[in-house]
C-alpha cells in the first residue's frame, strides 16, 4: 500500500454500448478512492460524468488482473458486464495483459475475456466469460401484475416480462422495486423482439438509475426469457445505448458469454482536490 496521497488522477474513459466507465490503473494498490469522490468524478454536470468507476489492480491467483467496481453513488458492486469490457480495454492499453484471452478477477469470481482490437482508432470487441446465471426463487410479479423473476449473476437482478420498455416509467418502478430487497437490486423490463431471437430492454441499475445498457443485466434477462420460452441459443440484446450479445449454454447453469463493442474515449488527468 501506498503511504502518500497522489493528489492526482490519471483516468481512461470508456463506452460500452452506452454504459460509461472512467478506468484508473492502480497495479501498486496506491490510491484508495472516498465515496465523494466517485460521487464527484461520476456526476455528469460538475464532474467527468460515467456510470461508475473502476480500479484496476494487480491480479492474484487464476487472474491476471482485478477490477474494482464504485457505482456512481460510491458504493461497491460485486461485478459488471460493460465494466469488465471496459476494464479489459485498459489493461490491454496499458500492456497489463495481452489479447486475445487472459482473466480478470472481481467480487463476483474470475472471467474470463477474449479481446480483439478493431480497425477504427479507439474501437475493440471483447466477450467475457460471466459465469453461470442462477434464477432465484419462485416467479413474482411486479406491482402491475408483469410477471418477473429473480435471478443472480453474482450481482442480483429482477426481470421483468412487459409488452413495450419503452412505456415504462421506469425512473419510478425501478426504485420502487429495488427498495423491497435490502441489498438493493438491478432491474430489468424486457419485451421479446423485434426480430427472431431477440429482446428488449431498459434497466434500472442500483446505485446509479437509468443507465443505456446492462451487461450482467441482459446476460439475466436472456436466461430468464429462456426460462419463459422465449429464446434460446445466441440472444441480441438490445438496450437503449446498443446491442449486446449473449451466448446461452446447453442447460441450464451453463455459462453465459456476453460480447459486444467498447470504445477508448479519452484520457483524463484531474486534480483530487477539484472534487472535493
């Protein structure tokens, strides 16, 4: 551990289909982040604005490297879908690891990543490993009467099954749903379409609200449509920011890949004392 304080911050920024991370390379565990300034760094009118924020350390054991997550509120999340193609990107950046395959550690277990560079300046496709999707419970239901489900990717989620997301208020029933667990929890409204093999939808994500899209949370939403019948196999995704993919297993408990596109936006050197 570090024993001076940096006083400043060198950050990536990331985009994956819409859900924003500011990456900060901390391979020596020197910089330890306070709440308010995750809180600062993530607010979009006075700070650098993202979904969250995300350390990168050295990795211990089976992993190469670990992320550790702050959701923009400042607390801690156990995993992310979009974050861990985000964390991949930098690392790859910063030659911590080396593509196209190599492990990364969160609270949730280690995934595995495959990374592939894209032409365009800035662009990559990655597709990690998220483990297995566990359905929690017996079926629910929203207080409209949609039917839902629990379901737990390491992080935990409720699906909920509704005609069109778009009609949705989500900004209300999100919090009103994730008040009932004491944890908090993600929540997904998902419709199947409009294509073959398809699902859309919205997400509520806790500690944050309304965000573009939800790696772990559509990696959720398809295995419990499947559970439902309404798809199987490779599942597209779509969710407001863009299209994710996500590769069912065989049976049920299998692992689910989610892939899609992350972008390099910019790099971002900030003073800590501007954000308190």
């Amino acid at each position: 551990m570090g024993s001076a304080r940096s006083e400043t911050l060198r950050l990536s920024k990331h985009d994956a289909a819409g859900n924003d991370f500011l990456v900060l390379l901390d391979v020596d565990d020197a910089i330890q982040l306070e709440v308010a300034e995750v809180r600062s760094l993530c607010d979009r009118r006075r700070g650098v604005g993202a979904d969250g924020v995300i350390r990168v350390l050295r990795g211990s054991g089976q992993a190469e490297v670990s992320m550790e997550l702050h959701n923009a509120d400042g607390g801690r999340a156990e995993t992310s879908g979009n974050g861990l193609r985000c964390a991949a990107q930098a690392a790859v950046d910063a030659g911590l690891v080396s593509a196209p395959r190599f492990t990364v550690a969160t609270l949730a277990g280690v995934a595995r990543v495959d990374f592939e560079r894209l032409e365009a300046p800035g662009w990559a496709r990655a597709v990690v490993d998220m483990g297995p999707v566990r359905l929690v419970g017996p079926p629910t239901a929203d207080r409209a009467g949609r039917r839902a489900q629990r379901a737990d990717i390491g992080n935990p989620h409720l699906v909920v099954r509704c005609e069109d997301p778009a009609e949705i208020e989500l900004a209300t029933v999100g919090p009103e749903l994730a008040a009932g667990f004491a944890e908090g929890i993600n929540v997904e409204y998902v419709a199947p379409g409009p294509g073959q093999g398809e699902l859309t939808m919205r997400v509520w994500e806790r500690g944050v609200g309304e965000t573009w899209a939800c790696g772990s949370g559509s990696c959720a939403a398809a295995v419990v449509a499947r559970a439902w019948g309404l798809v199987d196999g490779i599942v597209a995704v779509r969710n407001p920011g863009g299209t994710l993919e996500v590769s069912l297993g065989e049976k049920d408990g299998d692992p689910v890949l989610l892939g899609g596109p992350v972008r390099r936006l910019a790099e971002i050197v900030i003073d800590r004392r501007a954000l308190q």
